[in-house]
C-alpha cells in the first residue's frame, strides 16, 4: 500500500540554555527490503518512533504485520510507528523518489564506513534482509551510496535492528540536538 507524497517533516530541537525546543528540518526514511524476523522489525519500528523516522517496508516479509511478536517488539509503540508496506522497491522509488545524495545503502560489503553517509536534511537508509542482505540489483544501482559498519572477522554480520539503529542516529548526529524529556542538568539522580 504506497503513501502519497511526503511533506517534511521536522524533529524537535533542544536547546538547554534557550527556550524551549525549535523545530528543525530533518526527514529520515528506514527502508528494510524483504525482512524475515518479526522482532527485529518490531525493535526498528520502536527505534524509528523514538528518532522521528519512517518505516518502509519492501514485500515479501517473513512474518504478518499482525502477528503478536511484532507488535511486542515494538511494545505499546508498534500503533504509533509510521510504517508503510511497498509491493517492490522500485514501487519505493516511483512513490516518494529519493534524489541523489539522499540514499545510504548499508551492507557488510558496503565501499565506505557508515561515518561518511550523506548528512542531508531528508535520507533514505536501506536495508537487506537478515539472511540474504540486500539484492544485487540494488547494491549495484547505488554503488557509490553503500556503507558498512565496522564489525571484526569474529561475526558474520550486526543484527539488523542494531545496524538499523546506528546508521540512524549517525544520520541525525550533525543535525542539531533533539529530545522530548526534561534533561537532568543540574539534578542528583
């Protein structure tokens, strides 16, 4: 079921020797192609609600959206998760069209680390599947947008939702400061 267009969207800014909280310009789109495991895209849904970020989900998926694992990963949250279900990336591509420089592809094979992705006001994160990782025709489409994530030889590769959650707070990392809680400057815990 594609979206229509996408407005932008805005986070909200902290700023703790001002008034409180300005809006920024910031628009970030979790894209998982094919995911098989309920609970990590539960956790990612979670994560997304929490950074302000759209989930995109690309067909087939491992599991139903309905099923009770997923939406005890993403706890109480998972109702609240802006998600949207896409019968194909190339339907992603047609419906909300990310320009250059706006795409980071992520994959153990990726040609730069994760530190160097785009830092621009609207990103579309993408990600394979657990067992599979990405298809080739995207890897190859975004050649010079791919990315890893430092892992030694050790493991094969992070857990998705861990990945999904790096790449996405770096993405806002050099956007200015956002938080919803009342910070604890000041106070004893």
């Amino acid at each position: 079921m594609p979206v229509g267009p996408v407005t932008k969207g805005s986070l909200l800014q902290l700023d703790p020797s001002g008034p409180r909280q300005e809006p920024i310009r910031c628009e970030r789109h979790v894209v998982l192609v094919a995911p098989e495991i309920h609970w990590n895209t539960g956790n990612i849904g979670r994560t997304c609600l929490a950074a302000g970020a759209r989930l995109h989900l690309i067909r087939p998926l491992g599991f139903s959206l309905e099923s009770r694992e997923v939406k005890r990963a993403g706890l109480d949250y998972w109702d609240q998760v802006n998600v949207s279900v896409w019968e194909s990336f190339e339907e992603l591509l047609e419906g909300l069209r990310p320009e250059a420089g706006e795409v980071a592809v992520f994959s153990k094979a990726g040609a730069r680390p994760f530190w160097g992705m785009p830092a621009a006001p609207r990103m579309f994160l993408i990600f394979g599947s657990e067992t599979r990782g990405l298809p080739e025709r995207i890897l190859t489409r975004y050649a010079e947008s791919t990315f890893y994530i430092p892992i030694t030889a050790r493991t094969r590769s992070l857990n998705l939702s861990t990945a999904a959650g790096i790449a996405l707070y770096e993405s806002l990392r050099q956007s200015a400061p956002f938080h919803a809680w009342e910070p604890m400057a000041g106070r004893r815990t």
